[in-house]
C-alpha cells in the first residue's frame, strides 16, 4: 500500500539526548515536510525539502536537523538543543501541484 | 509573509445543524488555500483546497468553502452537521508550489475544535 509511514507512534527521551523521528513515503512525492503540533497552537513548520539533498529551515527550525538522502526518507533529529521537544511530530509529502498528505504522527515525550 | 487566523478555538452545532467554520488568511502573494480535518491522535486529512479557478469549492463529506478576497476570508461550511464531523478543523495557506513542485511550506491556523450536540 502506498503512503506516508512515521514510526515510531510513541517514543521517550530522556532530557539531553538527541532522538531520531523516522519518516518513509513510498508516493514517489518529491517534496516533504515537518511539523510540530502543540494543543492550541495549530502545525508549526519545522523543515521542508523540496528536493532530494536540498532543504530549508520552517519558522521553529531551532534545536532539530534533517537530512534528506533519499527521495523517499527525510527524518527529523530532535537534538539536545531543542529545550521543550514534548509534541506531537507530523511528517508529511506533496506531488507535484498538490498540498501536503501527512502520515500518523509520532508523539514525543521527554521523561 | 503569511498568516492564518481562525475564529472560535471550539464551535458547538446540534446534529443536523448548519456548519460554519470562519477561517481569514493574510498573504503578500495570491493565496492557495486549504482546510484539513483531524481526529484524535491521528495526522490530517485534506478536506478541500482552493487554488486557482472557481472560487466556491466543494470537498468530501459534504464541505464546502468560498474564497472571498475582498474580504481575505476562506469560511469553512456543511449544511448538516453529522455526529461523525466532530473533530479538530484546520484551515493553511501557501504561497504556492515550490521547486520540486511540492506546496511551499504551508502556514496553518490554531485550529478549530468541532463539536456535535446530539
């Protein structure tokens, strides 16, 4: 089936350690993004890649990095940097003249 | 720049009820326009878009929406509301498509939590 794949759903940190959020689309989509979901804040964009091994920063780009490698691959680096990381993370991926589908989410928490 | 405003973090309609979710946007470059629903601990779903073209568009699940540039808004409507619509509204705006021909990053607002009264 094809589609948007983040994994892990859940995961915990531990306060300064770096965390890796995976995001696999198998659509063939060249662009793809990041968000940050906060309650009552609406979707903040973190990083956006329109391209394969290009990217820009979103407006809360700050404490997280990305790679993009692959066309398919573009996973999200929470770092030590990044001083309040609990959210809820939302990856997502856009065809050619279409607006973003977007995968399940993984939600993050520091413990 | 772009922003997005949406009026009512919770609206509250009775099951059958006219729907209406107000969404103003504010953009330096003529706007793409989109709404997304999103229920409980899951990612969004496009419910419609507007772009170029006619500017009432018509979505899933009975939604519809009219862009109004004179008055920069971009309302959110579905002539009967149904126990199942009950879920978070998001309205975006993008500046349009980028380089690889992916929406420019889109800018959303904070969301409208939707409720359903039996």
């Amino acid at each position: 089936d094809g589609g948007i794949t983040q994994s892990p759903k859940y995961l915990f940190r531990k306060e300064g350690q770096n965390v890796t959020l995976s995001c696999e689309q198998n659509l063939n989509h060249d662009a793809m993004y990041w968000y940050r979901q906060d309650p009552g804040q609406g979707l903040r964009l973190i990083y956006y890649s329109q391209i394969v091994n290009d990217f820009q920063k979103g407006d809360i780009a700050e404490g997280y990095s990305v790679s993009r490698e692959k066309k398919e691959s573009f996973p999200l680096t929470v770092t030590s940097a990044q001083k309040n990381p609990t959210a809820f993370y939302l990856c997502a991926s856009s065809p050619q003249g279409t607006p973003p589908f977007f995968g399940q989410g993984t939600r993050l928490t520091v413990v | 720049a772009q922003s997005v405003t949406q009026l009512g973090s919770h609206v509250s309609v009775s099951e059958g009820a006219l729907v209406l979710l107000r969404c103003n946007y504010s953009s330096s470059v003529p706007p793409y326009l989109f709404w997304y629903v999103q229920y409980p601990n899951q990612g969004l779903q496009l419910l419609l878009k507007y772009t170029t073209g006619a500017t009432l568009v018509k979505g899933i699940n009975g939604f519809e929406a009219e862009f109004k540039k004179s008055e920069t808004s971009f309302h959110l409507t579905k002539p009967s509301a149904h126990m199942s619509d009950a879920a978070e509204y998001f309205c975006a705006v993008s500046g349009g498509w980028g380089t690889g021909g992916g929406a420019d990053g889109l800018t959303f607002g904070k969301g409208t939590h939707l409720i359903i009264q039996p």
